[in-house]
C-alpha cells in the first residue's frame, strides 16, 4: 500500500491566504476609488507635457498646475457654450424622429423584399424587423450606460467622480516629485531605480495615447460635420458630427457606432444618400486608421492593435465605456513596463551570449 499523503499548511501561509482573500474583498469594496485613481493617472499623464512648458519660464510648478487646468476648463466650458445648444437641439431632434426614421427604414425593407419575394418566409421579416433591431440596440446601450453609471451612482456621481478625478489629477502633477519617491521606496534596490527611471516612459505613452485620440476625434469629428453637411444633412450635421468625435474615442469599435446614426437618417431620406454616406464615412475611416492613428496615436503607444483592441473590449466587460477609455492607456503604460523590464534586457542577455559564444568558437585552440 501507499503511504497516505497528508497536506500541510503552515501558520503563515494561512495567514497569507486570509490575507490576501480580505484585500481582495476590500479592493472590491473601493473598486470605484480605484477607477477614480486610475482616471486620475491618464489625466495627469495627458497634460504633463503642458505643465513641463510652463516650467520652462521659470513658474512654479505650482502654479504650471493651476494655469493649464484653468486654461484648460475655461477653453472647454467656452467650446460647450458656443457649439454645444445647437449640437445638443440637432441631437435632441434626432431622438424625437427617430421612431419615425425606423418606420420608414422598415417600409423601404417590406417593399425590398416583397419585390424579390412575393410571399416571403417568417424569417426575413424577423431579419429586416427594424423595430426589434432598434429595441435591441436601445437595450444594450442601456446596459452598456448602467455598467458605467454603477461605478458612480447615477450621471451627478457621474460628474463629482469626474471633478475629483481633476483635483486628484493636479495634486499629483504638482508634487508629482515627491508622491513618486514615497511609492518607490516600497521596492528593495535595485528596483526602485529601475521603477523611478521608467516613470517618464510610461506616461508619456499613458498621456501620448490619450492625447492622439482626443485630436483624431475632434479632426473626424469637423471632417464628419463638413462632409454630411455638404451631402445634404444640414439639419443633423452637427450632432452625428459630434456623436462621430465621442464615439471614436474609443478605438476600433467607437467608430462603428459613430456611424449607424447616420446611416439610419441617410436611409430613411431614400435616395443614393446612403450610399454617399458609406462613402463618406468609409473615407473618414481610412484617413484615420492610415493617416491620422499612425502619426498621433501609434507611434506613441507602441502596442500591436490586436493587443489595443482586446484592451477596448476587456475594459468594456468590466467598466462599460469608461473602460474602454481607461484601459487602453493604462495597457500601453503596463506594455512599456514590461518591455524596459523584461523584454529589453532579455535581447540584451541573449545577444551577449551570442556574442561571448562566437568570441569563444574563433579563438585559437590551445596549444599541445
């Protein structure tokens, strides 16, 4: 017979196991302090560049601080004020006919169809059912809002997280010094260094990543309300143009989204506007995604598209839209992470082996 095998578990490692249980039921607990915090580090990585122009004539940083955040809310709070009754009239009108541009869409399907079929089966009307297609698109936008909401209570939570994620924000570009060196002195040497000197790296792709996107949405956004206003959608032009900007900040996905509007009001007009539209929108997409994501977005986030792309959705599982916003940065900064700590000196390791092997197969052979 075999010996009876007995698992054992000593003291401390069940005191780690509860332990680490407890953190996690605590970290679940504060899960919207943590998204706070990590909203607060791509806001402090974005405008770190803006606070380091101010350093150079010779302000305080301090001060750097409190003249571009100011700088900053005023130009914002001045763009919602001057384009933002119209566009949010345009949005609202939209809204109110939309019903009506769904009906219409269902119409010009019925007729597509009975014109190819003169009795056709149940599931072609269950497939071109537009009512049921929009039910379900409302339905998970809704989901979608809550999933994001649920970490903040509601859209007052919604701006309170966002008005502390701001203050947070500027207390740690102004003593961005000092909150640095208290967190890496947790890490024995000679990790510390190696973290301290990786700061800059990071978030300059945090901030890189954030900053690409935010100018790619708003070129898209002027070039989607110039386009469709040319084509003829003056009375939607603005706000699809700007649903275009918001949407596209989320990558690869937003922009789909960003375009069904469109396309709904472009059907229900009849006609070849939407086919134009699809052309439009098709050529906006290729600017961006050959042209405009290339030079102010990928070079500075140096992540395969793939990986940026799992990052969107992972981030949208977990926190609705603010995830996928929120992820993507804080995967390029944990991708520079790894690379400066693993990846680099693992080439650097393996081509000095390469190197020392070589050296030892071309010297001379010991003499006899």
């Amino acid at each position: 017979m075999k010996p009876e095998q007995r698992i054992s578990i000593s003291v401390s490692n069940l005191v780690l196991i509860i332990s680490s249980c407890l953190l996690l039921v605590i970290l679940w607990q504060v899960r919207s302090l943590i998204v706070l915090l990590m909203v607060a580090v791509v806001l402090a990585a974005s405008i770190s560049p803006l606070v380091k122009l101010t350093e150079r004539i010779r302000l305080p940083r301090w001060l750097g601080v409190v003249i571009v955040y100011l700088t900053l809310i005023f130009g914002i709070i001045s763009v919602v004020l001057t384009i933002g009754p119209p566009v949010f009239e345009q949005i609202e009108k939209l809204l109110r006919q939309l019903p009506i541009f769904s009906e219409s869409i269902s119409e010009i399907f019925e007729e597509f169809v009975s014109s190819l079929v003169q009795n056709p089966p149940d599931w072609i009307n269950q497939l071109f059912d537009t009512k049921s297609v929009t039910s379900w698109v409302i339905r998970s936008s809704q989901q979608l809002l809550l999933r994001s909401y649920s970490l903040t209570k509601g859209l007052l939570g919604a701006v309170v997280s966002l008005i502390l994620a701001l203050f947070i924000s500027g207390y740690m570009l102004a003593d961005s010094k000092t909150l640095i060196t208290s967190l890496i002195k947790f890490f024995p040497q000679p990790w510390d260094k190696r973290l301290e000197n990786l700061v800059v790296p990071i978030t300059q792709r945090m901030g890189g990543y954030i900053r690409g996107r935010i100018i790619v949405s708003v070129i898209l956004g002027i070039a989607t309300t110039t386009g469709l206003g040319f084509l003829g959608l003056q009375d939607f032009s603005l706000g699809l143009g700007a649903i275009a900007a918001v949407t596209n900040l989320i990558p690869f996905i937003g922009p789909i989204i960003g375009a069904i509007p469109a396309l709904i009001v472009a059907i229900a007009k009849g006609g070849w506007l939407f086919l134009w539209v699809i052309i439009l929108y098709y050529i906006i997409q290729n600017i961006e995604t050959y042209v405009l994501d290339p030079l102010l977005v990928g070079s500075s986030v140096g992540v395969h598209p793939l990986y940026q792309l799992l990052s969107v959705l992972v981030g949208i599982q977990l926190l609705g839209i603010i995830g996928a916003l929120i992820v993507p940065p804080w995967f390029a900064g944990a991708a520079a992470l790894v690379e400066n700590l693993y990846l680099k000196p693992k080439l650097a390791a393996e081509n000095l082996l390469i190197v020392s092997n070589n050296g030892d197969n071309n010297s001379p052979p010991p003499a006899s």
